[in-house]
C-alpha cells in the first residue's frame, strides 16, 4: 500500500511540475483537461466514428422495433417483449429426485 501512495505522489508531482514547466497557470491548465466537452459537441463525433454499415444497421433496428411496438399498440396486442435471457430447460427446472417412492 505504501509502495501505491508513493506512485501517486510521484506521478502527481511530475504532472504537477511539467504543467508548471510550460509557463501557464497550472490550475487553469487542470480545469482545461478535466472540463468535459457537451454532449451535443461529442454526439457527432462519435457517430461519424462508427462504420456506415453500423450505423445503418442499428438504425434498421431501432426502427422496426419501434414499428412493431407501434402496430401492436394499435392493434391492441401486448407489447412485444424483447427476447428471454433465460437459459433454464424444463428439465433443469424440475428436480431428479422427488423422495422415497411409496408403492
């Protein structure tokens, strides 16, 4: 543990010093690094990161599940559920061995 602490403290001083090497404001320096840009400026930029073929395929989905949500409203059918993570069969459900069988 006290091996970490040191670590810290080294790697805080030498950020600290090399923020001050360059002249400016070491404060106003951090703040710039820490302040995180608005969502709608990374939106944009995320979304052009991703492959077209990506990004119309998880528009293609998005879309028809919220048509088919839309036309089992309409058509007064219960909501379409999204698929069942559980990986039980009956078999695991019941159990082997049920007691003395009395004849």
């Amino acid at each position: 543990m006290y091996f970490i602490l040191r670590v810290v403290l080294v790697v805080g001083a030498l950020s600290y010093l090399a923020l001050t090497r360059g002249g400016g404001d070491p404060a106003a320096e951090m703040r710039r690094l820490v302040t995180l840009p608005s969502p709608g400026a990374v939106v944009p930029a995320v979304a052009a990161a991703v492959p077209a073929e990506t990004r119309e395929r998880v528009m293609r989905d998005v879309l028809a599940r919220g048509l088919m949500a839309e036309l089992s409203r309409r058509a007064g059918a219960p909501e379409i559920m999204a698929a069942s993570r559980d990986t039980l069969n009956d078999a695991d459900r019941t159990p082997a061995w049920r007691g003395v069988e009395r004849h």
